[in-house]
C-alpha cells in the first residue's frame, strides 16, 4: 500500500505522459523530486527527475528516471519473516504529436527491482471538440511483468495487464471545469506475493494458529469511475473535487472522495490544502484467521484486501522563483507538500500482541507521513 500510494502520487505530480489536456503540446520544462514515506514500519525514499523537450514544431518527447528505497519491518514481515531492504529502479520515455486538435500519446515504461520487473507500453489520444471546451481522450497500456522469489531460484511467474481508459472534459463556466473518466483493468498470471502467508486455526500449535501460502484466482477485472471539478473563486482562489468509485471480480467495493483549496498568497507564494477520504470493502476470499488448513480455493490475508479507511490531510506551499526568467530558463518553482494518512482496518488483527486468544487480537491501525520536495524550471 505505501508504495503504491507514493508511486501513484509521485506519478501525478510529475505527469510523465500527456492524457485527457487540451490540444496543446506540453511546456518544456525540467521536473526534479525528492519523496520520503514513512509509516507502519515502511521508509520509502528516492528522487524522481524529468524532462520534456519539443524537437520539432508538433512533436515533444518526455524521459523519466525514478528511484525509491524501501526498508520494511512493517506488521506483516515481522510477524512472518526478517525485516529487509531493497531498492526499485523505474525509466520511462513518452511522445506527444499534435496534429490540428488532437494530440497523439505514447510511452513505454520499465520497473526494476530484486523480484520483480515490470513493463508497459501506452498509446492515447486526445481530441478537442466545440471550440475547446470539450476535450475527449481515449488509451489503451499493455503490461507485462516477471516475478520472481529471493533465494528460490525455481520460481519464476508472470502477469499480464490490459488497461483501457475514457476521458471527458468540459469547460461549464468561465469559473466551472468538470470532468469524468472511466477505467477498466484485466489482469492475468501470479497476482499474490510470493512472500504473504495465511493464517489458519490449528489446536496442535502452542500460539493457536499456524501459516499456510496465500493462494490468490489467476485473473482479476477492476473498473474505476471517477468524477472531478474545479472551480475559480474571487482572489484567483480555486476549489477542487473529486470522487471515484472503484469494484472488482474479488468482490472488492471502494470509495474515494477528495476535497482541495488552493490560494495564492503574499505575492509568489501559493497554499495548497487537502482533504482525502478512503474506504473499501474486503475481497471474497479474505480472512484474518481461517478455520482450518486450506479452508477454502482461495485465500488471502493481505491487509489490503482487507475492509479499511484512510484519511489524508495535505497542506503544501509553493513559491514562484525567476518570475522575469534568467538566461535561457523562462521560469521556476519550487514546492514542498506534506501528508498524513491515518489507516484504520477493521478485519485485521494485530499479532504482535500474544496475549490474547486467536481472532481476539486487536485490530490494527498505523499513521504515515509523506514528505514531498519539487522544483521546475521551464525554458
């Protein structure tokens, strides 16, 4: 989950490719981040730069390099195995070409760590209509990804992913932007960790429970539909909003609702403050605590799969540096932004305290901080 959370966040904040904008080439411009997560016995920490460039009058390429480190010794590891570390390496390169009003987007995108490679390839367009204020955009991304298990030589598995997305924007008002997008995800091939195990009741052990492996279907179908607006107030203020609804074939069920103020103040500097609530159902074959050794085809115990909410409190400032430029640099920024997230989960229980009788534990829940450093330059 934290890494998850960081890669999507660093991610938006960067926006490597171009999707669902209007029919103008991106800027160019020189992107450098530093992120640092920290929360539930999980550090994660790395730089992120980019850069995109217009080498000719309707085409511009983008190159990304992405680093994090983790070290864990989060719940699920010190209950089950050693805490470790390791570090992921991701590049990825992507194109614009702008014919009339519609742009044309493509990227291929690598992923490299230890026990696991992924790669993904993406194609979209994106189409203004009336006059601009309507922006349709459309892709499609095929992953395709290796795993494998430390120490195992034996093991080697593979996933396969499809994604398909459909973007609509319209202009309102001159204060009122709104937008919808609606994304399906297949996947297919080993879709658990190789490292995760389940816990089963079991009277012949001394704690009350022993571990088997996780045991997750083969194939899985997600669709996300997600609602978005932003409005201009006096004081060149903005709100911002946004909702998704999220379920899948494992009987998953999630909501998320998002609420931003954004206000320029004391001249160059901007104040940026958020709000994001989280929630969703647990997946059909999840559990805590099975009944008995292999209770069921199919088994997990990942809290993720499990039922939680979050809450995310964001505040971020940004100053605007080199407003008159400086030789062959336009202009710059630079912004820090903090979050806190509070998890709370309501089927998984905390094995760390051994002093209660199996399924009695306590339930778990952790905070986490994520610190953000970004600096642009446009030239």
């Amino acid at each position: 989950m934290a890494r998850t959370f960081l890669c999507l966040l660093a991610l938006a904040t960067l926006s490597w490719l171009s999707c669902g904008h209007a029919a103008v080439l991106p800027e160019d411009r020189a992107d450098a981040l530093y992120h640092r997560y920290d929360g539930g016995g999980v550090t994660i920490d790395g730089p992120s730069l980019l850069v995109r460039k217009q080498v000719a009058k309707n085409v511009s390429v983008a190159a990304n390099y992405y680093v994090d480190s983790i070290s864990s010794a989060s719940i699920d590891v010190v209950t089950t195995a050693s805490a470790y570390s390791e570090k992921r390496t991701e590049m990825s390169v992507g194109a614009d070409y702008l014919y009339n009003s519609t742009i044309f987007s493509t990227g291929y995108k690598n992923s490299d760590e230890s026990d696991y490679t992924a790669n993904s390839a993406y194609f979209g367009v994106s189409q203004d209509l009336f006059g601009a204020l309507t922006n349709i955009s459309m892709s499609y991304a095929r992953g395709w990804d290796d795993v494998s298990r430390t120490g195992d030589s034996e093991f080697s598995e593979d996933v396969e992913r499809h994604s398909y997305r459909l973007g609509i924007s319209q202009i309102l008002t001159r204060n009122l932007l709104m937008g919808m997008t609606l994304e399906t995800i297949t996947d297919e091939g080993f879709l658990n960790n190789p490292y995760r195990s389940v816990r089963y009741l079991d009277p012949d052990s001394e704690r009350g429970y022993s571990y088997q492996a996780e045991i997750y279907p083969n194939t899985r179908t997600s669709t996300a539909v997600s609602v978005r607006g932003r409005y201009r107030l006096p004081y060149r203020a903005a709100l911002h909003s946004e909702y998704r609804f999220f379920d899948d074939t494992w009987g998953i069920a999630a909501h998320t609702g998002e609420l931003g103020y954004t206000q320029p103040v004391w001249g160059r500097w901007m104040l940026d403050l958020s709000y994001r609530y989280y929630t969703q159902t647990a997946a059909d074959f999840y559990s805590d605590l099975f009944s008995r050794e292999d209770a069921q085809n199919y088994m997990a115990r990942d809290k993720e799969l499990s039922d939680f909410d979050s809450h995310t409190l964001g505040i971020g400032v940004s100053y605007e540096i080199l407003p008159e430029g400086w030789r062959f640099f336009e202009k710059g920024n630079l912004s820090v932004r903090y979050n806190y997230i509070y998890f709370d989960y309501e089927n998984f229980r905390d094995l760390r305290d051994d002093g209660n009788a199996p399924g009695t534990e306590p339930l778990y829940n952790f905070s986490a901080n994520v610190v953000q450093f970004f600096f642009s330059v446009w030239f």
